[in-house]
C-alpha cells in the first residue's frame, strides 16, 4: 500500500478534511508520498459530514490501496472543525494541513521538514499555482505566495497571478500570514494556541488568525517557493457539499473585530 512503513514512527501527521469533493480526494491522495519522500507520515482524512454516506463509501474505495486513519464527523463541522478533529487524532510533532482541492509537487513536504529543523519557525506555508482550465488566473501563475495586509486591515493575497519563475516571487520570506489551503505547522503550537477558529464557521481567516497567534507566541510564519502545489481555487466547494461557498465578508468582520492586536500593514514590503 502507499504508505510509510508504520515501523518508522511518523514525523508528520498529513490531514485532509472533506466535505463531498470525492474525485478531488482521490486526486490529491495520489501525490501524498511523493510529496513527502523519505519522510515517515501518517495520512489522515477527515469526513466532515459528507452527505449520502459518500465519505463512507470512499474510505472503503481507498483503503484497497491506501494505508490512512479515518475520522467520521456526523455533521460538518467547516474547514476550521475538520481541521481540528483531524489533527487530534494524530499525535506526530509535526502537521501538514492539505486541502483537499491542492495537488503537492514531489518533495515538497521535505522542503518544509528542512524549514522546521529551525525551531523559531512555526508555519510553513505553500507557493500554490492557478491550474489548468482555471476561472480564476492564468494557468501556471501564482495563485498563492503569502498574504499580507493593506493599510485598511484587509488581507490579500501578493504577487497573484505573476509569472511563477519571477525572481521577485521566488524569494522565501516571513509573511504576515499564509492560506491555510497547505501549510506545515508544529503540533505543540497548534495545541498551545487552541487550533484553528470554529467561530469561523466553514472556513476563510481562520488562517490568519492562526498565524497571529502563531507569531505572538514568538515563531515565525515563513514562505518558501521550494514548497510547491497546484491549487483548484473553490474546486471544493463546486465539487463538494459545501456549494453555498464562504462568507468572506462577515469572516473578515469578524477577524477584524478579534484580531486588532495583531494588525502590522506590511504591503510595503513587498513592492
């Protein structure tokens, strides 16, 4: 089976939550152990309230070639909750959150091990690419390389859609925040800080805030462009149970109200 010998103990504890989007599990599961190469993992996937008993029926599909722990949520719990339950059914030091609409490139999980050896880092986050056929931005340009917030507290993504080899992009740096779509983070902090926010409720700024606390708490929130993914931009809730999308406004209401502790404008930065 496509798995790590469970005599190596895990080093990373990979988690996929779900809520529908059954081929884009499959699609992303494809590329779990080339993306970590030698690096001992245990895969994780978390139903999150699949409807019709279709997390069910996928586990049973995948487990004729897949070696992974399954967590069943009854009711979906968001992006934040399937994150969560994910993450404390494993018990590796380190975490690799994976949406299930991101396909990771070989090796990537590797480069953020290495970025990990040093302990002032505390998350790692992804450069993830516009795939083809996107409605969002050109294939094979940036779709993420960090967020950093503008002088109105809004958060936004910088350098999207530029070319993916421009020298400007590929400059690994500490960011304000990075999307919680892939990101690597220690399990110590994660406890320490409380996980990501379910007053989010299906997901967007739970990222963010989770950097901030992250950052508070003395580590550092890096990007690196060795760390890389395509990302099917809102593939998941199209796909998905999730068709009624995000609410980003009210999200960004919320993280506004919580979170002016740790506003810091720092576009400038990267001009």
């Amino acid at each position: 089976k496509r798995q790590k010998q469970r005599s190596s103990k895990p080093l990373i504890d990979i988690i996929i939550p779900f809520f529908g989007e059954i081929e884009f599990v499959k699609q992303a599961i494809q590329h779990v152990g080339e993306a970590c190469g030698d690096i001992p993992y245990e895969l994780i996937l978390v139903d999150n309230g699949t409807p019709d008993n279709e997390g069910q029926a996928l586990f049973i599909e995948l487990k004729e070639e897949y070696e992974f722990k399954q967590v069943n949520l009854k009711e979906n719990q968001g992006y934040p909750g399937g994150v969560n339950a994910g993450i404390h059914a494993g018990s590796s030091p380190l975490v690799f959150i994976w949406t299930a609409d991101v396909v990771m490139e070989p090796g990537s999980i590797e480069e953020a091990v290495k970025e990990m050896d040093n302990p002032d880092v505390g998350v790692v986050g992804a450069k993830l690419l516009f795939p083809q056929g996107s409605p969002h931005g050109v294939p094979g340009t940036v779709q993420h390389a960090g967020l950093a917030m503008k002088m109105d507290a809004s958060i936004f993504h910088i350098f999207i859609g530029w070319p993916a080899d421009n020298p400007r992009v590929n400059k690994r740096r500490e960011m304000f925040a990075v999307t919680g779509a892939a990101f690597m983070t220690r399990r110590q902090i994660f406890m320490e800080v409380g996980g990501l926010n379910v007053m989010y409720g299906r997901g967007t700024y739970e990222d963010v805030e989770y950097c901030c606390h992250v950052r508070r708490a003395g580590k550092k929130v890096i990007w690196t462009p060795k760390v890389v993914g395509t990302h099917f931009v809102g593939a998941a809730s199209r796909a998905g149970a999730n068709k009624g999308g995000f609410q980003l406004g009210p999200n960004h209401d919320l993280f506004k109200a919580r979170m002016s502790w740790a506003f810091q404008w720092d576009e400038w930065r990267y001009w």
